[in-house]
C-alpha cells in the first residue's frame, strides 16, 4: 500500500480537571514521577496557561481571590506518514497547527475542532464497590442509580430528568472562536467539510429544566464546561467549576448524602465525551483526524506523584495483552515473549520512583521509607540479585493468588473490587521479573513519538488498579470494547476510545439525543457516547473523593476480613492520587521535614474513628471545601516568600483547610487500626 | 485466608497433653549453680548475650523453611512470617535489655549442625512427648517433617517455668529455653543497680502492638526492672503461650497488624503446620549455584554488622533494606535451586 498522510489528535485520552476559579493552567505534557531532561525536575507539573510548557509554580495554582485554579486540557494534531500498518511505538509524528505545510504542499488554514460532553452519571447504573465489572457479567447490570424516578436506563423519562447533555460545540481555530457548554448557547457541530452546523433543536438537558428547585451549596449546576483553540489551533478544553447540586425532598429539605458512590437526587458537573477536528487546507481540500476523548474530573493534588499502577499503566498491560499492541511483547497464543528485554529506564525505573514517591502523601513507618529509598536507588548498572528487589520477594504477583496478602508484598494499598490488596498490572510483572533474570536493556531504549509521549503521560498521570470505582476512568479502560481495535490497518493508532457516530441533524429538542449508552461486558462495541465514561464514576464525585482516604481491606472484600492481616488494620485507597498525610511546606524549616498532616484537616475533620480520619465527617462539607485542599508539589517549584525548598522534597502547598499553627488530628504511624466493631466490642 | 483461621485454633486443642515437664530430679547433666551471692553483672551480661544469640539463630532457619514454600499464600507461610516477625521482635527486646545493662549485643553467624538447637536439652524430659517430634534436624533447609518438627521443639512449651530459675555459670547448661529466661528474669532483678533505661534503646514494633505499654527499657531500677520483666513475658508468652496450656497468647502481646492468627502462640502455630494434612510444596535445593549463596552470605555478614550498629547505639540507614535483602536472597536461592548458606 503506498503511504498516505494520516492525522491523530493527542492525547488520545486527556484529562481536565475542576477549578472554582475562572482563570486556569493546563494539563500536564510530562508524566508523573518521570524525571526530567533538567536531570531536577519530576513530570507531572501543569503548565502555565498560554505558554508552550512553562511548568507552574505554587503561586500559579490558586487566582488573586484563593480559588483554585481549573486545569485545562490540550489537545494537539499530529500527522504520520501512514503505510498500511501502524505499529507501536511508531517514535514518529509531526504537530500540525494553523499555517503547517505538508510534504504535500497542502498548508493548514483552519481546524475545525468539535466536542460534545454529557454527565450520565445520574441516570446510569450504581457502582458496585465489592463487584466492579463484574456487576456487569452473565448479561446482569447493577441496580439503576435513582430507582425511583421510573423507567430503563434508555427510557427518555429518565434521560430527561437525570442525564445532564450540552450537546456538542465546534469551534473554527482560524476564527478564534471558542463556546460554552451551557444552556444559552446553541449547540453546533462540524460537518467534516470544514464548515460548523448550528442544531438549535438539540435537547440540551441540565438539571434545572426539570427541578424547580435545587439545593445549591456552591452555586448552580448551569455548565460543563468551555473550549476555545490557542494562537497555533490547538483545542483547549476548559472544565466546569465541578460543582454538585441536590434536589429537595417532600419536606423541602435537601436529600441527605448517605453514602459515597451512588447519591440519590444529585447531579454533579463532571462530563466526558468525544473529540474530533476537522483540517481545511488552503487548497479547498478538508482531511478529518482520528479523535480523542476528554474526561473532566477531580483535580490534581499531587499531580508529580506517580501511582505504582496508573491509569497508563492498566491500558497499556490491556494492548499488550489483548489488542496486539507489540507483538515482540506478548503474543496471542504464545503470551509473553520470555527473550523481550524490558528497557530498564523506561519499564522498570517507573516502578521503583513510584514506591519511593508515595512517602509523600501516605503515612508510612521508617522501615518503608528506608525500604523504598533503597529500591529507588536501584539503577540500570546493578545486579538484580544484589538488589532488595532480588527474586520480586516483596512483589505481590498478579498470575498468583496473592490479593489477600498483605505485608511485606507490595503494592501494600487497597486492591480493586473483591480483593485486598493492589497488584502491579501483568505486564508490569512481566517486566520486574525479566529484569530480575537480568534480561533488560539499558540506555535511552524505545522511541516514542511526541503525539505517543503525550498519551502516556496524559494517563500516567491518573489512578489506576484501584477501580472503585477511581478518580479519572474506572475499570472500563480495561475493556477492549471501547477502543478502536482495528488500530493497526485504519491508522487510528492505539489507545483510541471509538466515538459512537452522532447524526445531529436528528437532534429533537423534546427526545433526548443521547441514551443510555455503552456498558461493558454486554458486547456492545459500536463506540462511546458523551457521558459514556464518567458514567462509571461516583455521584457526586466529591464524597467519594472524600471518602476514599484509609479503608480496612474488608471494605473490598463483602464485609469479611479476607487479608494475612488484622480486620482494623487501615491501608490507603488511592495514596498518589488522593492524599492522606502530607507534608506542610510552610512548617517546613531548613528542609527539615515536620510531622505529617492529614492532607483533609481541620474544623469538621476530627475522627472518633481512625477509618475516617483525613476526611470530611459530614460529606455536604466535602462538596463545599474540596477546592480548599491543598497540592502536593516539588519543593523546587514552591515560591513562598523568602523560602528555598530542597527538590527531593514533595511538599503541601495553598492548603486553606487550615492555618499554619493551628492543631489538628495527629497521623498515626502505620500500621493503624480502626476502632472495633460494633459486634467485636460485644 | 479467614476460611483457614478456625483451623489455626483446631491446634490448640490438639496441643493438650503436649510438652515438656521440667523435671527437676532426673538425669539431667550437671552444671555449675550459682547462688545469689555469686552471680554477678558478668554472668548476667553473657546470659544476656546468649539470649540475643538464641533469637537470632531461629531467624535463617525459620525465613528458609519459609521461603523455600512455594505459595506464599498457603497457611505454612503466612504462620511462619507471623513467627519470623515476631523473632526479630523477639532480638529486638533482647537488645534491649541487654544495652539497659550495659551490654551492646554482638552478632556472630549462627552455626546450624546437626541436631544442635541452642539450649535444647531434652535428657532430663518425658521422651514420650519428645519422640513425637523425631526426627528433627537443626540444620539449614526447606519445609520439611525434620524441620517443623525441630520448629515446634524450639518453641515447645515448658509449663513448669514461671517459678524462680535456677542461675547456671554456663549458658549452655540450661535444659530449655524457658528455664534460660527463667534464670535470666531472675539474674537481671538481682541486678538492678545496673539497670539503666534509655540506654540505645530500638522500637520498630510498637505501631504492630498497640497493646504493649513499651517495648524499650526507659527507666532505672526497679521500674526498669518491670519494663524488663515485661519483654521477657513478651518473648516467651509469644513463643510458647502463657504457663497454662491452654492460654492463648496475652491480648497485649498479640499482634495487632499483619498476623493471621495473633492469638497463638510460635509452638501452636507450628503445631498447626505439623498437623496439617500435608506439608506445602517446596523448592528444592541442592543445585549448584554459588554466586546466589555467596550473595547471601555477603547480605547475612552485611545484616549482621548493621544489627550491631544499630544495637550499638548506631541508625544504620542501610539497615531495613539489608535486611530485606537477605529475604530476597534467601527466596532467590529457592528459586533457583540452590539452598541457602549464611556463612
């Protein structure tokens, strides 16, 4: 096949994060944890809004009035020379913006970017935190999240009445445009010609066209969002103020918060859907590109600390394994290719940071901290087998059963639904043991195109393992039903989230447009609608946030103690992403590290209960003050007058919970425990 | 791992009828008593030492039937973690005392020979009882009848102990373990004047015990003494349960952590792994492979001198990792066939 030029958006898959502040940064270009060329700084930093990759300091991260600024997310377009066969990782692709010329000779004129989001969260299905997927297997579903509004999950009542739906917005780049995704202004798509088509007849559903009236603790529930393009064309994507709002009951009382994952009667503003753009060339000539998708949620509070299993990691070990992603790597019938070389700078110096990078937002004992330190110190002239990593001994392993063993096998948090304990992914594994039979490569290893790079690090830099239901994605990014899997021969490339194709021109303002949408394990493999991700995620997002700090392993496990452990003994459910115990950069003397704090402290913090420490006992309050947490950052990039802070160190920075000096409930080393049950104090 | 728990306390009962009687007008050899008068901070000193030496013997005897089981997520292995951790609590608290009395421990390589189990003298005991544990073997091995049996004879217990020891001129003149506490609760209250708290003092536990009042010695004399007395009820309550056999361990020794069966004692929890219907697969050792034994022996000679820097007074950084490390070798050793060396 002769080559063609071919056009990719990148990140496949990106991520905007609230803010309750009207100015923004953008998302992170480099993944957490990774350091960089500098040979000082760690990735995962935001960037500066309107710059290339000026990274933030801690003085970027909040506006003139204390709000948290929201982080915005960047798509940009890619070309490839493309000859039948895509292959990963190609280490090719060139950006192109407005004015590019192509080998061609075609010159870029305009890129006409469109982006429809939705929240379906209230009109999906419950998250099922002992089950996960499998709520979802032998063609079962989860119960209905607001069962009492009645109805199926595509029934147009309930869609009407629960699923939030801005409809799409498109934008000319060359025009300087940018749109709302509000209820004033009318949804608009491209037309894959290069021209923007109004539907002013789609159904744009919020949820005070069918409330009255709504409890509004931080504001109404009247956006998702906005985007515009920068000076080059590239697409931003800036999210809502993550807001939730609450119906009343029939005694005009709010509804009561009763739990963490499926409120009845609440909305929130997080949102997700596909992205697609459109290139008009000065020729008259239009080209449209394999899209992306953006997901808008929680923010980054400790954005350089890299999860030992992240996001990246879990769709990676899923292309490995399952979508031919290297065939060098992993085979369909021979499985991993025991001869592969893993480079270790790459494959296996991720992990090590990782572990030794979670001292920073977790309560660990000094024998960790020591532990951890030394891992990290293992670089690519050692032997393994003069390493503390000598045989995996302290690796839990994902091919055996070993999720209820807790110490001394690592990861030691919390596991995903109906086990214990976290296991590095198998492809992971894979990696650390061939490295551990000394069969990996040294050097700068593999090359990655910058479109690729921007994927991984997109992804690095979010939860992964832990799907309960998580922070960014949840388990469906494990399934191979939502991706492109013809990737190879389309040129779609990999890790592509397939769009359900849209007809707007079918829009009717009284039906609703979307429906229920794509669930896995059903074989449903038409593509996503908007809204078909976070679907999956907590309602509102904030107490789940707010509740997933420490659990006992039988919160996984069905209520019963399956761990080598005691039943109260508290391990943490997302310590990179969600921090527990932090360092105060303000407390911080001569780089003299103090006492750790609870990252979520302060009036309405104190636990009678060490299972609920770090969190907001009443979970209304976590709806009001989750902007006010502060972000765990480099000490390199925190700027407070008239202080230096060490690199090495990751420290709290523009926390309001509360004032430097002010008391609040001591972190106990690890190992805690819970107070007894009730059925154990008799 | 909770389905298996209730079988864990299924050994307590099989455990009645079992263990040593002490006997205190049989055969046993000769040895050379002290009275009250002639034990001095000396003999309490190399008493002592012989208790850090006797702790940390079971250390690479236990961690290599351990490792050598291939599930680490079998019953097996998890009790003997449970018991390999509490005897580096166990020579944590030995430490202590020792530097509470003046005496910063050393760190010899233990020798594993033969049938030689320090302080194990069973010719003055009811061989009924110790014939169910034959054959047994002290040397260096996998999971095997030979060696369970030898774990629950280090651990047997000796319900006769409790009362006042007898002090001896030689370590090595003690029938049992239990009797060698004994005489070592005994000697130290007899020499208080030498006790002084705080003194290089080590806690990497008390997060796992949170019903232990303290783990270190922090104070002089006779409240010293108490804190003393307190750690050796810890080591022996923990190894071979209270003085009445059917006594699980005391609520405030028990691990509140990362045990799966707190409640019982180091003997019924080999008990429990002897009793089993059968034995864990294991690696097998015996290939060739020196450059895995000599790693060992570098990280076991590397662990010991970290030990005596930090019983010394020292904060090795390297510390933890070293002694991981020497879990890593041991497994690794296994796994490739080789069985492991420590000197």
């Amino acid at each position: 096949m002769p080559s063609k030029t071919i056009f990719r958006v990148h990140p496949t898959l990106n991520v905007a994060r609230f803010g309750t502040s009207d100015d923004y940064i953008l998302a992170p270009e480099t993944a957490a944890g990774a350091r960089e060329a500098d040979g000082v700084t760690i990735g995962g930093l935001p960037i500066k809004a309107g710059t290339e990759n000026e990274l933030v300091t801690s003085s970027d991260l909040r506006d003139a009035g204390g709000h948290l600024k929201k982080q915005a997310a960047r798509f940009r377009l890619f070309w490839y020379d493309f000859d039948g066969t895509a292959r990963y990782p190609g280490g090719d692709g060139s950006e192109v913006v407005i004015g590019t010329k192509l080998p061609d000779g075609r010159k870029v004129v305009d890129l006409v970017w469109t982006v429809h989001l939705a929240n379906k969260k209230a009109a999906a299905y419950n998250v099922v935190n002992n089950l996960g997927i499998k709520a979802y297997a032998d063609g079962q579903v989860p119960q209905r999240r607001n069962p009492e509004v009645h109805g199926e999950v595509d029934s147009p009542s309930r869609l009407n009445q629960l699923m939030i739906d801005a409809g799409p917005r498109a934008i000319s780049a060359a025009s300087g445009q940018s749109a709302k995704f509000d209820n004033a202004t009318t949804p608009s798509a491209g037309n894959g010609q290069g021209a923007i088509e109004s539907f002013p007849d789609y159904p744009v559903r919020f949820p005070a066209d069918v409330n009255d009236t709504l409890f509004e603790p931080t504001g109404p529930l009247d956006t998702l969002g906005e985007i515009w393009t920068d000076d080059k064309g590239r697409l931003i994507v800036l999210p809502s103020i993550g807001n939730a709002v609450g119906q009343y009951d029939e005694y005009d009382v709010p509804i009561q918060i009763t739990g963490d994952l499926n409120n009845v009667g609440w909305y929130d503003a997080a949102s997700d859907g596909p992205v697609s753009v459109t290139l008009q060339f000065d020729d008259g000539t239009t080209e449209t590109a394999f899209g992306a998708w953006v997901n808008c949620c929680d923010p980054g509070y400790a954005p350089q600390i890299r999860n030992v299993v992240s996001t990246w990691d879990d769709v990676y070990d899923t292309w490995v394994r399952e979508l031919g992603l290297q065939p060098d790597l992993f085979g369909p019938k021979s499985g991993y290719n025991p001869d592969y070389e893993p480079v270790f700078d790459q494959d296996i110096k991720p992990i090590f940071g990782a572990a030794a990078q979670q001292r920073w937002t977790a309560n660990l004992p000094e024998m960790a901290l020591r532990s951890h330190t030394a891992v990290d110190a293992i670089d690519e002239t050692h032997e393994p087998n003069k390493t503390i990593m000598a045989g995996l001994n302290f690796i839990r392993n994902p091919n055996a059963d070993e999720t209820n063993i807790g110490t001394p096998l690592m990861p030691l948090s919390l596991g995903e639904a109906g086990t214990s304990f976290l296991t590095v992914s198998k492809t992971q594994y894979f990696m650390l043991a061939q490295w551990s039979r000394n069969k990996f490569q040294t050097g700068p290893g593999r090359v990655f195109g910058p479109g690729e790079q921007l994927d991984i690090a997109a992804l690095t830099n979010c939860l992964g393992g832990r799907y309960v239901p998580g922070i960014e994605f949840s388990y469906i990014v494990r399934s191979v039903d939502i991706y492109i899997q013809d990737w190879q021969t389309t040129g779609a490339g990999p890790f592509r989230v397939k769009h359900k194709p849209l007809d707007y021109s079918k829009a009717d303002e009284d039906t609703p447009f979307l429906t229920g949408g794509w669930i896995p394990l059903h074989g449903m493999t038409d593509g996503l609608e908007p809204g078909d991700l976070s679907k999956f995620m907590a309602i509102p997002w904030q107490t789940d946030y707010n509740s997933c700090s420490i659990h006992q392993t039988l919160i996984n496990t069905n209520g019963v103690n399956e761990s080598n452990g005691a039943a109260s003994t508290l391990y943490w459910s997302w310590p990179s992403q969600r921090p527990d115990a932090v360092y105060v950069a303000e407390e911080v003397v001569n780089n003299v590290l103090p006492a750790q704090r609870w990252s979520i402290r302060g009036p309405g913090t104190y636990a009678v209960n060490p299972a609920s420490a770090a969190t907001f006992q009443n979970p209304l309050q976590s709806i009001e003050q989750w902007d006010r947490i502060g972000i765990v950052m480099q000490g390199s990039n925190i700027d407070i007058e008239d202080r230096s802070f060490s690199p090495k160190l990751f420290l709290e920075v523009q926390g309001q919970l509360t004032a430097p000096g002010d008391a609040s409930d001591p972190v106990a080393q690890w190992p805690f425990n819970a107070n007894p049950s009730k059925k154990e104090r008799g | 791992m909770n389905r298996h728990r209730n079988s864990f306390h299924k050994a307590r009962q099989r455990r009645k009828g079992l263990g040593r009687r002490q006997a205190a007008s049989t055969g046993k050899p000769s040895s050379t008593k002290l009275t009250a008068d002639q034990w001095d901070i000396a003999h309490l000193r190399s008493h002592l030492q012989a208790a850090v030496d006797l702790e940390f013997w079971t250390l690479p005897f236990y961690l290599s039937a351990m490792y050598s089981i291939k599930d680490r997520s079998s019953d097996a292995y998890q009790l003997i973690r449970t018991v390999v951790n509490q005897e580096m609590l166990h020579l944590q608290s030995a430490s202590n005392i020792a530097n509470a009395y003046g005496l910063s421990p050393t760190f010899a390589a233990p020798k594993y020979e033969g049938t030689n189990i320090p302080h194990l003298d069973f010719s003055g005991d009811d061989l009924d009882e110790i014939d169910k544990f034959k054959p047994y073997t002290a040397t260096i091995g996998a999971l095997d009848l030979e060696h369970v049996n030898a774990m629950c004879l280090i651990e047997i217990p000796e319900y006769l102990t409790g009362e006042t020891g007898d002090l001896n001129e030689n370590v090595t003149e003690y029938g049992s373990i239990g009797a060698f506490y004994d005489a070592l609760r005994y000697g130290a209250s007899l020499l208080t004047d030498h006790l002084h708290g705080g003194v290089k003092q080590v806690d990497f536990f008390s997060a796992y015990y949170r019903g232990m009042p303290s783990l270190k010695v922090i104070d002089d004399g006779a409240d010293g003494f108490d804190q003393v007395s307190l750690l050796i009820d810890l080591i022996t309550d923990q190894g071979e349960g209270a003085t009445k056999e059917d006594e699980t361990v005391l609520p405030a020794f028990q691990n509140t952590a990362d045990d799966v069966a707190p409640e019982l004692d180091h003997f019924d929890k080999f008990l429990a792994i002897k009793d089993a219907k059968e034995l864990p697969e294991t690696f097998k050792g015996g290939g060739s492979g020196d450059q895995l034994q000599q790693i060992l022996v570098s990280e076991f000679t590397d662990l010991r001198a970290a030990l005596e820097h930090l019983f010394g007074g020292g904060n090795p950084q390297q510390f933890f990792p070293v002694m991981a490390s020497v879990g890593g070798a041991i497994r690794n050793c296994w796994e490739n066939g080789v069985s492991p060396r420590f000197s």
